[in-house]
C-alpha cells in the first residue's frame, strides 16, 4: 500500500467521508454528504510530494486566505489561524531490542478491570467498533489500553490510553504493537496519526515501530474540534 493510498484511508476513516483517489496534487470533494468539517486539508508525503484538498464551493479568495493561514498554522493550535497540523504515521516493524510488557486482548471478564482504568469506559472500550481492545496489566491493575478509535471496512486507527503514573515504562509501546498485530490478523491496516504538537504521541509510535507518512494541515476548524 502507498503512502498516498494510506493517507486516503486515513481521512475516511476520521471524518466519515468517501474521497477518491489521491493521484494527483490537487483534488477537489464531490458535493456529496457528509463532508468534513474543513475547508482545506494539505499534506506533505515523506516523499515530499504535496497534495491539496479542497471542499467543494470553496471560492478562490477563501483558498488563498486559507493557503495563507496554512502556511503560517504552528504545531499548537492557534484559534486566530483555525487549522490544525497532524501526523500521519504506518507501522514498519523493526525488531524488538529488549523485551516488552505482556498485552493481552480485553474481554467482558475485564469489566472490572475497565472500570478501575477508567470509570464508566468498560462499555466504549468493549463495544465491537472498538476491538480489538488490548490491555496491559501490572500489579493486578490494568495500566494501559489500546482499542480502535476508529474503523472502517478497510482499516482502523490506533486510541491509547496510559494511567499518568505508568508512562514512560514501555506499557504503550505493548500495547500499541499488540493491537497492530491484532489489526493485521483481520487483514485490515493499522494507522497511527497524532496531533503535530503531541511529542509524547509521535515518540510512542517511534517505539512501537511506527514510521511518518505525511505531515498536514487541515481548517479551519475551531479549537474545541478535535
């Protein structure tokens, strides 16, 4: 799979939408629902190759203002600017210097588990769209979970969550790679993408074997948006 038909999936996957095929440097969005929240999504590939995406209707002095605002956005969200910068990543798996914690898959027996990690989540975290869920347990306590934030039919984006006291101590990084595993046996892709401010983010997926596809910026969006 291209990094170009990775990114594709990627948005699919994030803003519910159905986009066509990345081949060229422009695309333009079909006026057709639902469409995104934004006006203006751009990437730049590791390449370097660069694509722009435009929502339909978008005039062309808009384009230019929102060119503009794209090009001076920070990596901390600037509500003056209203875009947003993200990476995106896909696992390449390296081999595994030392050895990691034990993540194992969460089921139904893990309610009470789920509920200490995070009260009322056992129902999110469980629920099909979210599998697999993934876990590591330290102690007796549940001490990081990996799910699916998102799915489609063809691929499923990474959510992880550590309790603040366990960080640091290799328990994502298993997790992280547990429920890659656990994505690929489905056959389906596994992708990685984080704000471009979140350093701790794009270290954990460093760790676990997770290498950039692209760099973008997409708006305007307000700041509640996520």
């Amino acid at each position: 799979m291209t990094d170009r038909e990775l990114l594709r999936l990627h948005i699919e996957a994030v803003w519910g939408i159905s986009i066509p095929t990345l081949d060229g440097a422009g695309v333009e969005l079909t006026d057709t629902t639902p469409l995104p929240p934004w006006s203006l999504y751009q990437t730049t590939l590791a390449q370097g190759e660069q694509i722009t995406i435009w929502r339909p209707g978008v005039a062309s002095d808009e384009r230019a203002d929102f060119l503009q605002r794209a090009r001076i956005a920070g990596s901390a969200f600037d509500p003056a600017v209203g875009m947003r910068r993200e990476i995106v990543l896909r696992f390449r798996d390296t081999p595994t210097l030392a050895a990691q914690p034990s993540a194992r898959l969460l089921t139904a027996d893990d309610t009470a588990l789920l509920e200490a990690f995070e009260a009322g989540s056992a129902a999110y975290y469980l629920n099909l769209a979210c599998a697999p869920c993934i876990g590591v347990i330290a102690n007796g306590r549940l001490v990081t979970v990996a799910h699916s934030s998102r799915r489609t039919a063809a691929a499923c984006e990474l959510g992880i969550n550590t309790l603040p006291e366990a960080r640091h101590q290799g328990y994502a990084a298993a997790a992280t790679r547990a429920w890659t595993h656990a994505i690929q046996q489905e056959a389906l892709t596994p992708i990685y993408s984080a704000f471009a401010h979140n350093t701790a983010s794009l270290r954990l997926a460093a760790a676990a074997g997770y290498v950039q596809v692209s760099a973008s910026v997409y708006g305007p969006v307000s700041e509640t948006y996520e």
